[in-house]
C-alpha cells in the first residue's frame, strides 16, 4: 500500500551537512544545558566535546520494503497514553497515524532534521500538529521514551522480550533519522548484550527467536544473527523449541540462515520419525504434512527425508577410505584397509544401529563411529590408522552436519 506523501509534510529525513561553525558549537552547547536526559541532544555530541570522535559516515541499512500506511484513518487522534504529556510546557503535537503525542519542544529538537521540521512548520496545537509519516506509532513511542529515558532507566539489564523490542524499534527510528549518534550506541550495546545472554535468550519463545532473528539480518547485525542462530539451533536440537516456527523464519531468508534452516528441517523429519514407526511411500506426504506448513515445506521435508535415507545406503555401502596412518606403510596398510571395511560393514548391518531411522544421518554416523571405536576386531589394525579412520567419521558427520540444508533444497 502506498503511504499518501502528498498529504504529508514531513520531508524525508537527510543526512545533516557537517557544520563547524562557532555558532553550531554555541547552539549545541545550549541545547545540551537545557535537557538533563541522557540519549537527548549532545546526543550529536560532536562539537562539545573534543575527545569526541568524528562522526562515521552514516551506513546504507538493508531495509525491508515498509508496506504500512500512516494515513490516518480517523478525524480525531487518540491520545497517547505516556506521550501525550498534562505538563502545559509540553507543547509540541505530533501526530502519527492516529495517535497524537505532545512533548517538550527541547526533546522534539535533538536533531538538526526536527528541528528544521518544526521551523518550517511553525507553532503547533492539537488542530495542526506536525505529522510524522516515516515512522510507525511503536517506534514513536519507543523513541520518545528514550529521549525522556534517565540513566537508570536506560542501564537497566533487559530481561522481558517487550523491552527489547523497544530497543528494536529505538533502532528502526534511529535508521530512519541517523543524526542521533548516541542513541544509535546505546541501542546497538543493548542488542548486543542481550544476543550474548544465555539466560535470556534461553528465556525467548520461537516468535521472539524469530522477531530478533529478523531484526539481525534487517539491521545487519551479523555476530549478533551468528549467536541468536546458533542458540537456535541448540534449542532445536534440545528440543525445547519446535522446528516449525525455525522453518518458516529460515525460509523467509535462506541465504542469512542456512544452519537453522537445515537443522529445523531435519529435525522436522526426525520427529515425524518418531511418532510413526512404520514409514510407507503413500503415507509420506501425510505423515510431514502439518497445517502450519505450505505445500513447498511439505515437498521439501519429503525430498530431504528421501535424500538423507539415500545418503545413509551409500554410506552403508561404501566405507569412507581409511588414510594412512604416520606409522604404518602401503604393504601394511591394505591389510588395514581389508579390516577396516569389513569392520565398517558389519557394524552398519547391527541391531543399534538398525533402530535409528535411515533418514536421520547424524546419528547413524555416531552410533558407527561409536560402534567402531569400540570394536575388538578393529583394535588389531595399527594403532595411528585406526584413529585416523575414526577421525574420517567425526569429519563426515560435521560435513554431512553443515551440508543438511543442501536436502532441502529442492522444489522450490
Ligand atoms: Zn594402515
């Protein structure tokens, strides 16, 4: 839906000119008496302060096409429940969509962009209120409530999901208004700190999970994704996640999440796995059906459980080749070789590993690696071959490990 423009007169914020002038400096250092609250003005924090360093250019965000309507859809605005302050020194309106929010003139004016806004705007009042259009209700309020923020409130360790999706709407608007140097800090240190916090992130439900996971790759917070995927991944594998709402949000981005993606998936098959003990072709497209998945997801689970299962047969088949170890010799090591395969065959054809399903690939190649380190008959080949040979099976479930997504890829 396009937004209205024309109706609007808010301009789209631009990136502030850089001004050296004594008057700026005066201006700023002004500002900055005039509010006590810490993310306010002086925020610029530029000229004041000499240790400050200069600003860095302002980076080209990838921003996912913003499809809602900041028309408003009512003659009168509600008033905001926090930010339409009682306090008559309160005295500029804004209004976005329909709500109407009044705030002090001092806070309104932390960036050279607003305040050009309101200048060009003149007086405002609950009749003309200076309308924002480029941002949402929730990032206003969650930016008006940084602005107004104390040192406390904004040292407090986040332990509840809303507040950090304040944090990420506190980001959104300082991606659309850029000249708010220290907010940006301070909401990035928050995002940053609560991606490394186990307890909270153990804390998350997969909808949360998936809002922050698609705020990483939105607001390009690339070791932030790598912890929030790897978390993930962790709780779907301890299953105290479900896989689903992991494959709906890695096939929303497959490239940014190509771990979760394949382990959501497999792990998806695993389960279905376990509820049924007996898996016939005709049942199949039942058995991975599921009302929350489309039509693709469901063909994708089926391709990868039939790629995974082919896997395992050659596997089956074919032992992985035995290198040579540092004491042992070619003549020596044929006589390896001739053991360490039938050794290897023997152990796929046995009961344990006869109960795992042929689709779940990874602990097929456990339970042999298990099987074989513990094999008498093995133990006679030399020593240095035969870990060698064990170390080939650790590697090749990391591969196959890495390499899950690549089943799912098809059918598209
Ligand atoms: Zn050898």
């Amino acid at each position: 839906m396009p937004m209205s423009r024309d109706r609007q007169e808010e301009k789209r914020p631009r990136k502030r000119a850089r001004v050296d002038s004594d008057d700026e400096d005066q201006q700023q250092q002004q500002r900055q008496k005039a509010n006590g609250t810490p993310l306010r003005a002086g925020v610029n924090g530029s000229a004041s302060n000499p240790n400050t360093p200069k600003k860095e250019p302002i980076r080209h965000w990838r921003v996912k096409a913003e499809y809602w309507d900041n028309t408003p859809t009512k003659e009168v605005a509600d008033l905001d429940d926090v930010f339409y302050l009682s306090d008559p020194s309160a005295t500029v309106y804004i209004r976005c969509k329909d709500t109407m929010f009044k705030i002090h003139e001092r806070m309104f004016t932390c960036t050279e962009f607003f305040q050009e806004c309101l200048d060009s705007h003149g007086p405002t009042s609950i009749s003309n209120p200076h309308r924002m259009v480029a941002a949402t209700v929730d990032e206003l309020r969650a930016f008006f409530w940084a602005l107004y923020a104390t040192d406390s409130q904004l040292a407090e360790k986040i332990t509840e999901f809303p507040h950090l999706q304040r944090v990420f709407r506190i980001c959104s608007m300082t991606r659309k208004y850029p000249d708010l140097p220290r907010m940006i800090e301070w909401a990035d240190a928050q995002v940053r700190s609560v991606a490394a916090d186990n307890v909270f992130m153990d804390s998350c439900s997969s909808a949360a999970l998936a809002e922050f996971t698609t705020f990483a790759i939105l607001h390009e917070f690339p070791d932030e994704l790598a912890l929030i995927q790897k978390k993930w991944c962790e709780r779907l594998q301890s299953k105290s996640a479900p896989s689903v709402p992991a494959i709906q949000v890695a096939d929303e981005y497959p490239e940014d999440l190509k771990e979760l993606r394949g382990i959501a998936y497999y792990l998806h098959i695993q389960d279905m796995m376990d509820r049924q003990t007996q898996f016939t072709e005709s049942g199949a497209t039942h058995l991975f059906a599921d009302p929350k998945l489309n039509n693709g997801q469901v063909m994708r689970l089926l391709a990868g459980y039939w790629s995974l299962s082919a896997l395992w047969e050659r596997l089956r088949l074919k032992p992985a080749e035995l290198p040579l170890g540092a004491s042992c010799c070619d003549e020596a090591h044929a006589k390896c070789i001739s053991i360490w395969e039938r050794r290897w065959t023997s152990a796929a054809g046995w009961k344990r590993i006869l109960g795992i399903n042929t689709a779940d690939a990874l602990a097929l190649l456990s339970c042999l690696q298990d099987q074989l380190s513990n094999d008498d008959d093995l133990k006679v080949i030399n020593p240095d071959c035969r870990r060698a040979g064990l170390e080939e099976i650790r590697k090749l479930r990391e591969k196959t490990k890495d390499g899950l997504g690549d089943h799912f890829a098809g059918v598209v």
